[in-house]
C-alpha cells in the first residue's frame, strides 16, 4: 500500500535539505522518526512533517480498502527534493547600485510503502 506526502515551497536551499533526506531514504518509518528527532538541522522539521503526513496517508488509504496498515510494517521507499521557484529580492549596495539576493525554495516528497 504505496502512500505519498508532497511539502511544496519551503524556504530552505534544496541542497542543504538533500543532507538529511539522504540519512532516511530506504529505512524503517520509526528509525527515520529517530533521524530525524535528533539531526540538528532545520530541514529536519519539515521532512519530519512531510513524513507524518505521508504515514497518515498510508492509514487512511489502508481504511479507505478496508485493510489495515502498521506503521512498523513502513519504510520509506523514496524520499527526495525538488527545487523550487526562486523568491527574488534586491538590496541595497554601494553607490546606489542593487544586489539581487536568490532566496530558494524547495519541494519534498515522500513515498512510504508496506515492507514485504
């Protein structure tokens, strides 16, 4: 029983959001909910969150079937971020110039599936 969660937008660099998506793609749903409570960095508050909904997902669609779904039977079975539209910015520079400032954005997906 495939479930996917989509995060669109968030204001973090994909690069620095592929690190700790990278620890928990291919592992259980409880070790990744143990990744990601202890990494440090900020990315892993949203992909924490992308991965609840994705597991809330699962059991929803398992009652929807009729079946029942348990959350130590999931794993992640993809896990990876997109890049999205950057927000851009001027600010102010010597001599009355403007700098542009990129601020990115990114898309994370999680797919969660029921372990074989």
């Amino acid at each position: 029983m495939e479930a996917r969660a989509i995060s669109r937008y968030n204001r973090q660099s994909p690069r620095k959001m592929r690190l700790v998506v990278d620890l928990i793609r291919g592992k259980g749903v409880g070790d990744a909910y143990a990744i990601l409570q202890f990494t440090k960095k900020k990315a892993a508050e949203q992909i924490d969150k992308t991965l609840r909904s994705a597991v809330a997902n699962a059991k929803q669609k398992a009652d929807t079937a009729g079946d029942f779904v348990d959350v130590d039977d999931l794993y992640v079975k993809e896990a990876y971020i997109n890049e999205g539209p950057r927000l851009k910015r001027w600010r102010a520079a010597a001599q009355g110039r403007a700098a542009p400032l990129n601020r990115p954005t990114s898309h994370i997906v999680i797919v969660v599936d029921r372990k074989e």
